[in-house]
C-alpha cells in the first residue's frame, strides 16, 4: 500500500511572546493523500496558517510527528527541509511576496537559483507565465501589475519546479471576486492536472473550489468532511517521488550557475540602492585611497632617504686616531695612533674584505680670492675618495694619480666656497691662495647639504700628499676611508682591520688610540625613523578603512531588516542558510572590492598629484595596491559576515511575517 503523502499526528505549536504563550495548533492529526484538494477554513486565529506553515516545511512543529510519504520529516535538517521545499512544495501566499526589484520572468525562475540544476531556465518561466495567461507582462516590474496579475505570477513561481504539492495562505485574500474567481480558476485547472493543494481560506465560496473542507477552531480540527462527487485526481498516482532524490541538491556551488546567479542578484541589489550604496563604499574609498597615498609617501620618503646615504657612501668604514668618544678631535686627548701610506696599502691589500682604501688628512684652511678671504675645512684626499665618497665634481673634473703623486696644487671647492668667493662668477682656472700657496680650481665639488650642523659644501679638498708636505706640514694621515667589499662583511672586516692595525702599530687589544666606525650605523638609524613614519601613516590610513568597513557593515544590517521578508520567501522557495548568506557576502564584498577599487586609482593619483606639484618624494608601490585590495575583501568578509549570519538564521515563517 502507497503511503500518504501527507500525514500529521497530535502536533502542537506553541508561539512565546515575552511572558506569555499561544498555543495556534493544540494537537491536530491529519492525513492528506496525493492528488487533493483540501481547504482549511476557521475563523481568524483558529491556526490555520499555523497548520499550513508546519505542513510547507516554513516551520516545524514543538510536538507531534509528521511524515511525508512515510519519511519522517523530524529528523531532516535544515538544509534538507530547505531542499524538500524547493522540490516538492509551491507557495502561494495572500501578500504575494514578490521581489519588486526583479521582472517578472526573473521572479519566476527564481526558485531555480537554489534548485541546483544549470540553464538560465528563460524558457520554462514563460511557459508557466503562458499557463497563467501573463506572457506578453514578463519583462514588466511587479509594481506594474495589478493585484490580481501579481498573485498568478506568484502561482506561475509556484509552478516552476514542478511541485507535487501547491501550498496557498488565503490566496484570493486581497483580491476581488473577479480576479479570485480567475485565480480559483487556474488552481482548479492545476488539480485537475494531478496537483495536490492545500489552500488556507476563510470564504465559503473559494472552499467550494475544493473537494475536502477542514474547519478548525481555537487549535483543533472541528470538522474534516470530502464532498460528494469530488474526487482526487487519477493523474495524481503518476506524481509518485522518491524522497530521498529530493533532499540533496545536484551539483556542486561552483559548478552549477547558482554562484553567477547571486553575483547578478548581488549587483542588482547594490545597483538598486545607488545612494546608499555609494555612500556606504565611500568610506572604502576614503580608506584605500589613503593607505595607497600614505604607503607612497612613505616609501618616497624611504627612497629618498636612501638616495641620500648612498651620496654618502655605503659600505663606508672611517678608521681614525683617538678614542671613539672624540673621533674627530682627537688631538691632544690621549694617545693617538698615526696612520701612514703604509697602512693604508696594507688595509688595501685584505683583497677578499676590502674594495679600496684611502688615506684622508684635514685641517683648517684660509681660503683668498682677490680682496676676499674665507675659513673653510681643508681635506687631502688620494685618488679613489672621488669614487667612495661620490665626490666627483659634475663640473671640471677629479685630480689626475700624477697630480696626486707630485703633490699638484689643484683644489676642488664646495659650493658654500664658491659662494662666498666667487658669487656668480665662473671659479674653473682660477688661482687662490690656501694658505698663502697658489692654488688652480679645478672642479666643484657635488653639493652635499647640511649633515647635522656641519656645511658638508663649505671644504676645499686637495691632493693628500699637497696637504700633508707643502699645506699642513704633516707627515702623517689623519683617518683612512675603507670601501667593504659587501655590506655584509662590515663586521669581519672591522676586525681584521683592527687587528691588523694593532699588530703595525704594536698596541694593546684594548689600546683606544684609533677607532673604526661605520656608515650602516647611521643609516639603520636613518631608517629606523622612516619606518617608524610609514608605520604611522599607514595605520592613520588603515583606521580609515576600518572606519569605512563599519559603515558597510552599517548598511548590511539596515539592508538585512529591510529585506527580510525577501530572505523569507527565498527561504521559502528553497535558499538554504549558505545561500542566504552568500547572497549578503558577496554584496557587501562587491561593495568593498568596488570601493577599493576606485580607491586604488583615486590612492595613485593622489600620490602623482602630490609628486608633481607638491614635489614630495612618493613611490607607489605594488604591495601596497595588493595590501588594500586585499584589505578591503577581507573587510567586506568580515562586516558583512554579521549581518550575513543574522539573515541566514532566520526562520522562513518569521521571516515572512516580518514587518
Ligand atoms: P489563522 O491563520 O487561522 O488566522 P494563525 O495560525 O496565524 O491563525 O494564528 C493562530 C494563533 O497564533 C493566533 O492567536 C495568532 O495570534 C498566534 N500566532 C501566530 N503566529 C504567531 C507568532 N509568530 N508569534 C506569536 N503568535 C502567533
Ligand atoms: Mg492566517
């Protein structure tokens, strides 16, 4: 024997409104076969809703047992329930609960986006829209259609997957007689096709469309009667289904077309909303576009911080006499070792640590051009200080080795020197007196700025062995400058250095008579310091894209209220919890992403804008565009997350009556 299709035993539904308690249903059995048509009819309050909500899956009972075709539906989960929806049952409800945002064909296929099955399924929505006499409507809005247009569209939703069972909630209920008659009309064509339907109604006119009458009262069935001469219909025996091939859906997310389906959804959803939308994204915008600005800023400033250690030299060791604590002026302070050209070859000759080596004398020098005359640092260098300390004059040129070796009196002058000097005037080939000696300039040197208080511009720089023998009478150097063959063997050479230095000189291991001090040191602190203000710039900018995550955040969750009636008939029509919170996810991360985008180019143009007229240093950086791009997903994900789940959660029935 063929189980019913419907079968209902002592449930009991009980509503809690704060303190106190409904009990709609109050212990109702039930038994509907395959191809009825049944009218439950009571007054208002007497739980037919209740009845009908519990017998479409919309809600589950608090008591009592229920079984579909001998299947008990109890133990089905959620997402079962949600599938058994989709396939076996159509709603039809008083208040339509159309999608105003869709056309009218969109809303008809729209139980397919949760069905699983792939195709646009164009074709299947018009024929059942031919069915109830609406195809040449299709692609109006439903705000275009009258009542009664609105409710057969919903019964052509209703129609789509084939239901075996039609589940209607006072379905002529806002309408008047003519246009129930004619939706009367279609629903007793669909019984006479073999469609089982449950209709919930308080008229006795549209009862008698149907050939069995339940009357309930106060939670209970009073009555159950089956009209003379209305009969189930015979084709009903061919609807016979499976259960089991009904609960799980086919096809996998990304397989099917549900995942484009939610995308076009999401977009339509944004698009309908285009203020609100656009507000929300702008602080996205805002957000990205400056940690784009601000991440340029301070990898310019990097750069540019960068730039200006290289003119320093890199890589640099300067070896001086004296103790550490007074490098520089050393003189007269303890005891001193003095370097020779010796040890400057010798330092030289660590070929596997050391690039080059140069041996540098300083003094003071009093500087006179015609009637002028000027104090400024006076520095002997050898040959190679040009390149390892990017002294290279851009105009005139470097000493020559000759000049060098026969202790030429060629001088290459600061711009600070030439200032003060020459004013505007050409200094190449002119003579000047360094104390007291003539001297020919030769080449300016590269400006340098201020390091600290120090003028690095305000020096004369001539050849080491002119300064020591003819100049300062000296005979020996005051520091050497050492090019480490690689940053990364600064260390080790600072110590052969050292212990080299020592052995020459016979000293102490703890002897501070010289001491060594490197370039990198300078620059780790130099930095350090730029970090530290990207650092900063970049979390002022993140907090503003935080700022503007909680604004979508914000407009999900008034977008969640607002539509949840629409999450309810979705639930109704099959969504399962994911797909609901799908469906929110990508809105909110179509949002961010979108904002992020233009919050990109806007962040990149800001950095340009501020580069050309500003004359700041930016450097725009592709780890930054992945940083916020990726950044503004994630936000998306996450504030929309919240309102995604409480959409998700919601009962279809609570949903449904959601004011
Ligand atoms: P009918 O459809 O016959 O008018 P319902 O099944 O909708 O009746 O409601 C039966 C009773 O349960 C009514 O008293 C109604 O107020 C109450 N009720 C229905 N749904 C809820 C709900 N979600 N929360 C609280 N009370 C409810
Ligand atoms: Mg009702």
């Amino acid at each position: 024997m063929m189980k019913p299709l419907l079968e209902v035993r002592d449930i009991h539904r009980t509503y809690q409104i704060g303190e106190s308690t409904v009990d709609a249903l109050r212990g109702v059995s039930l038994t509907i076969e395959r191809g009825e048509f049944v009218a439950i009819m009571g007054a208002s309050g007497s739980g037919k809703s209740s009845l009908l909500h519990i017998l479409g899956l919309l809600d589950n009972p608090d008591q009592g047992e229920f079984m579909i075709m001998g299947n008990n539906v109890n133990t089905l989960t959620e997402d079962e329930q949600a599938g058994l929806r989709n396939n076996v049952a159509g709603f039809v409800f008083q208040q339509f609960h159309l999608l105003k945002r869709m056309t009218i064909v969109d809303n008809v296929r729209l139980p397919h986006i949760y069905s699983g099955l792939k195709g646009d399924f164009r074709k299947e929505a018009t024929e059942r829209l031919k069915l109830v006499g609406l195809e040449q409507r299709m692609d109006h809005t439903p705000n275009q259609l009258s009542g009664g247009e609105q409710q057969r569209v919903a019964i052509a939703r209703a129609l789509i997957r084939d239901p075996l069972i039609i589940f209607a909630d006072e379905p002529t209920g806002n309408l008047d007689s003519k246009n129930s008659a004619e939706i009367m009309k279609i629903l007793k064509g669909l019984h006479d096709e073999g469609k089982t339907i449950i209709m919930v109604t308080h008229e006795n006119e549209i009862a008698a469309y149907a050939g069995r009458v339940i009357i309930m009262r106060d939670g209970v069935i009073v009555s159950d009667e089956r009209r003379a001469g209305m009969q189930p219909s015979v084709a009903a025996a061919a609807g016979e289904v499976g259960i089991e091939s009904t609960l799980s859906r086919k096809g996998s997310l990304w397989q099917d077309g549900r995942y484009t389906g939610f995308m076009a959804q999401a977009f339509q959803s944004i698009l309908a909303n285009k203020m609100r939308s656009f507000l929300s994204v702008l602080g996205i915008f805002v957000g990205v576009a400056s940690v784009i600005a601000m991440m340029a800023l301070g990898e310019g400033a990097k750069a540019a911080m960068q730039e200006q250690l290289k003119s320093m030299g890199s890589n640099m060791l300067s070896i001086r006499g004296g103790s550490a604590k007074i490098h520089g002026a050393a003189q007269g302070a303890g005891a001193v070792t003095r370097f020779t050209f010796i040890d400057v070859d010798d330092i030289a000759s660590l070929r596997t640590l050391v690039k080059n080596s140069t041996g540098v004398v300083n003094g003071n020098g009093r500087i006179v051009y015609g009637n002028k005359n000027w104090s400024s640092q006076l520095t002997g260098v050898g040959f190679d200080y040009g390149t390892m300390r990017a002294a290279i004059p851009t105009v005139g040129r470097w000493f020559t080795r000759e000049e060098i070796q026969t202790r030429e009196k060629s001088a290459i002058i600061g711009v600070t020197v030439v200032k003060e000097l020459f004013g505007g005037s050409n200094p190449l080939g002119k003579t000047i007196k360094i104390n007291r000696i003539n001297f020919k300039v030769i080449g300016i040197a590269p400006a340098k700025g201020f390091s600290g208080p120090q003028d690095e511009d305000d020096v004369v720089i001539i050849p080491v062995t002119t300064a020591m023998y003819r100049v300062l009478g000296k005979d020996y150097l005051s520091g050497i400058f050492v090019e480490v063959a690689s940053p990364a063997l600064i260390e080790q050479a600072k110590i052969a250095i050292s212990e080299l230095i020592q052995k020459r000189h016979r000293l102490k291991a703890d002897d501070d008579s010289f001491n060594i001090r490197d370039m990198t040191e300078i620059q780790k602190m130099l930095s350090s310091t730029t970090q530290t203000m990207s650092l900063l710039l970049g979390s002022i900018a993140a907090i503003s894209l935080l700022v503007g995550g909680i604004g979508i955040m914000n407009i999900m969750l008034v977008s969640v209220t607002e539509r949840t009636r629409e999450i309810g008939l979705r639930k109704a029509i099959g969504a399962r919890k994911s797909d609901i919170m799908l469906q929110f996810l990508i809105e909110s991360v179509g949002m961010t992403i979108s904002g992020g985008f233009i919050g990109i180019l806007a962040g990149i143009g800001i950095s340009l804008i501020l580069a050309t007229f500003a004359g700041w240093a930016v450097k725009t950086s592709l780890s930054s565009v992945l940083l916020a791009t990726t950044f503004s997903a994630l936000i998306g994900i996450f504030f929309g997350l919240w309102p995604a789940r409480k959409a998700a959660s919601l009962k279809p029935v609570e949903a449904l009556r959601f004011e």
